[in-house]
C-alpha cells in the first residue's frame, strides 16, 4: 500500500466512525444531540491534532535534546519516520565526524604543510608541519590573513603576482622551502610547504663529495702521468732518477688505492644490502693488533701505551678494526715526534669506552664539529704531508652509527686531542658468549 494510502484510509475510517456514531444519537436522541455529539467529537480529534502539531513543533525547536514523542493514529507513522530520519542524520554525522578525524589525523602525520585558506587568503585550518615550516598556530592566528602572518617578500611577490603553477623556493625560518598554493573549491585555497633543507643539504654533500674525490684523485693522476710522459720523452735517464719517479709514483698509486678502499668502504657501510652482523669481538686482541699497527706506523717517533680493562662487547670486528685503527694512525700522524699517544679501553656507568688522547697539534673549536666530514680537512697541507684520504673519521662515524655508539672529541690547540667512542650497555657480551 503506498504512503498516501496509509494516510488517507485510516483518516478516513475515524471520519467515518465518528459521523456514524453522530448520526446514531441523532436518531436517538435528535438533531441537536447528534449535532452535538459531533462537534463534540471534530474538537476532540481537533485538539488531539494541535497536541501533536505543539509537541512536533517542540521538538523540531529542540531536536538534540528533545524526545521524539509517541503518536496516535497518522502521527504514528509521521514520528516514526521523523525517527528514521533521525537516526540516519546521526549516523551520517558520526561517519563524517569519523572521516574529518580520519582526514586531520592523516593530516597531522604528513611530512609537507598544508594550509587551508579562504579566497581572501584568511587561515581556516593548518596542520603541524605547516606551523613548523611556516611558524604559525592555530589556535592563535585562526582567522588572521596569511600574509600577516608569513613577512617573506618573495612569498608576497608569489601571492600579487598569482602564478601558482610554478612552486616557489624560498628560505624562511633557516629553512629552505618549496610552496604552492592550490585553487580548492570556489572560495578557498591550499598553501601546500615542502621542506627541502634535508635534500639541499644531502644534493650539497654529493656535489662536495664528487668535486672533492675528483680532485684527490686528479692530484696523483697528474704525478703518476707527469712521470710517464718524462719517462717516454727521455728514455735515457740515469737510473737514480728514475728509481726516484718510479718510488713517487707508487707512492702516489697507494695513495690512490687508499682513497678507492675508503670510498668503498663508506660505500658498503652505508648500503641496506649490507646490514651489521654482530659477533662477539675479542676486544684485546683487537686492541692489542691497533696498538702494533699504530706502532710501526710510528716507526719509533711516538711513546704509545695501551690499557685493556672492560668486557667484550657485541659488533663488527672488522668494522670496528677501521674504526679504531683511523683514530689511531690519526693520533700518530698528527703528534710530532717525542709526542705520546695512550689508548685506553675502559668500564664505565654509561658503557664501555674506547679513548685515544694524544699530545698532538690539537684542533681548534670550530673545526671539531666538521671532523667527520667527507674530505674535510683542518690543513689541507698537513693533510698531504700524512697521505690521509680525509675519509678515516667519515668511516669512524658511520661505523659508531652502526654500532649504536657515539664519538665525542676534546681537543686543544697546541696541547692534544682526545677522541671518545662510547656504547651502550646493551652492546656488553652476556656471560655466555663470554665463556
């Protein structure tokens, strides 16, 4: 039966009854009592109507807090789908209330800002990485112009100018930040923030390593060609002196060598294919291998002393030979002669510690942060003088990464250096591997 049916049949059928039950007492009792009875019964049904009309109207003023009420007859039918539909705005509502949270949430994890504006550019809604790249909030500046709050001239430039199809590139906050506005429904727009510092930074490290490689290998290239094309354009040097080309130019090839190991090395060290195996590392003898090679490269110009006392520990044993072994043959490359070097494993509350203190030429403050730097050198001319690659503490670093450990360096000009290399507690071999 359709809706208008159900409306009109039992509407009908009350009309019906109470015309019915009118004409009866007319026929009884007479005209005046029938038409009596009647009005009798239209003003009750009447009042009946204007009840649920009043309460109906109630609760459409109050329809949070109010209850839908009962009805009687049509009104049944009338509250019971108001109910219906009731029930079905609150759950659409709770579905988007579920989705807007949804979408803040996601929003709040996003590594690039978002800012959401009106065509006049005034803040509606802004997540987290937006007022870490842009230095706004909220809660404060809700309803504040962008513009007001963003004093960059290159950003006012983008925004007079209105030529969002190209991101700009600007600095703000020591950031380096890539932004776009993006048109969004009719009267409001998306200011979209990249943070670019990381990758700036990292495309930066990668020009300096490539222009930085190329030139220590351009360097004993040169030498080593120098020397062939002197030994083709004079076939008849006297022996000393070529015995003296030949011993520079194996010299310089070495050099070279060292430089493709290190690059290889830093190159394996760095590599998901290549994660860290732990083993157990047999710390004297470890130590007692750095302390021989430190001493023949030495040659008798150092006093070097070495002092063992703490657990093994869990690690590359390799890794950790390069490791320590650069910061070793540093110390003696950079003490001059007569100077000592103490290397020292140690137990202590934070974990166990390994320390090279030298009495070396020692490093002024503003270079100690650098120090593990590709290629960073504190004296390009000393550093020629040692035949170091300027690589030893960039592998020093990353092996510590990898070891969960962490370098700390103390240095004076003039007095020495002390490099600490600290690991964790949790790095201590168990008894078990002990034994």
């Amino acid at each position: 039966m359709s809706p208008r049916l159900l409306f009109w049949v039992p509407a009908g059928l009350r009309l019906s009854l109470l015309l019915l039950g009118a004409g009866v007492i007319w026929h009884f009792f007479g005209i005046v009592a029938g038409l009596a009875a009647g009005l009798a019964g239209m003003s009750a049904a009447l009042i009946v109507q204007l009840h649920y009309l009043y309460r109906l109207a109630d609760w459409l003023d109050h329809p949070a807090s109010a209850r839908l009420p009962d009805g009687w007859g049509a009104w049944t039918d009338i509250f019971s789908r108001l109910y219906k539909l009731r029930r079905d705005d609150e759950k659409n509502q709770a579905e988007l209330a579920e989705w807007l949270a949804r979408f803040r949430q996601a929003m709040s994890l996003l590594p690039d800002g978002v800012v959401i504006m009106d065509d006049v550019l005034f803040l509606e809604w802004c997540n987290p990485a937006a007022e870490r790249h842009l230095g706004l909030h909220l809660e404060r500046d809700k309803g504040m112009r962008v513009t007001n709050l963003i004093r960059s001239p290159e950003f006012m430039d983008y925004i007079i100018l209105g030529r969002y199809g190209q991101p700009l590139t600007l600095s703000l906050r020591e950031r380096k930040l890539v932004v776009q506005i993006i048109p969004f429904e009719n009267r409001r727009q998306i200011l979209v923030t990249h943070d670019a510092t990381e990758s700036e930074r990292i495309e930066m490290m990668r020009r300096d390593f490539i222009a930085n490689a190329s030139h220590e290998l351009r360097t004993p290239l040169t030498v080593i060609n120098g020397f062939l094309e002197i030994a083709q354009s004079q076939p008849n040097l006297d022996v000393q002196t070529r015995m003296g080309h030949l011993k520079l130019m194996i010299e310089q090839g070495h050099r070279m060598q060292n430089l493709v190991e290190d690059m290889l090395t830093l190159t394996r060290l760095e590599s998901v294919e290549y994660p860290l195996r732990p083993e157990r590392v047999n710390i004297h003898a470890l130590l007692e291998q750095i302390l021989h090679e430190a001493t023949a490269l030495s040659n008798g110009r150092h006093k070097i002393s070495l002092d063992v006392d703490g657990p093994d520990i869990r690690g590359s044993t390799d890794e950790l030979r390069s490791a320590f072994g650069n910061l070793a043959s540093n110390a003696v490359r950079y003490t001059p002669e007569q100077g000592s070097i103490h290397i020292a494993w140690t137990m202590t509350p934070a974990g166990p510690r390994f320390t090279v203190r030298d009495t070396g030429i020692g490093i002024r403050p503003e270079h100690i942060s650098r120090l593990t730097e590709r290629f960073y050198r504190v004296d390009k001319s000393r550093s020629r003088e040692t035949q170091g690659t300027g690589l030893g503490l960039a592998i020093v670093k990353h092996v510590l990464l990898r070891h969960d450990a962490a370098l700390s360096i103390e240095s004076e000009p003039g007095k020495g250096s002390t490099f600490t290399v600290t690991f964790a507690n949790k790095a201590i071999c168990s008894a078990d591997e002990a034994a």
